[in-house]
C-alpha cells in the first residue's frame, strides 16, 4: 500500500528549519531524524493549518 503525501517537501523543509532539524535532514536523511523531532514537525503543521483556516472564516 502506497503511502499518500500529506504535507509538501518545501514545507516540511521549512519547518525543521524552524525547528533546528534541517541540517540533519539534509546530510542523513528523513529516517535519522529523531521520532521526537518528527512529532514537533507535525505539530507545527497542524497548528499553521489550524492558524490558516481561522484567517479564512
């Protein structure tokens, strides 16, 4: 089973840049990031998502 794309490379780029993982990501990868780390980037998506749907209404 395939795996659906949620969030674009370009934002979660931005967020570990914002989170301090950056470097990690783009000398190791995604999979050496740390599970943590990951959770506070889904985090920070979903607030930005939240955040932008309150500006619509």
């Amino acid at each position: 089973m395939a795996r659906q794309k949620v969030m674009s490379e370009e934002l979660k780029m931005e967020i570990a840049k914002e989170l301090g993982v950056y470097d990690v990501v783009t000398k190791y990868g995604w999979g050496e990031v740390k599970s943590r780390d990951c959770g506070n980037i889904v985090r920070k998506a979903i607030e930005m998502a939240e955040r932008a749907l309150k500006e619509k209404q």
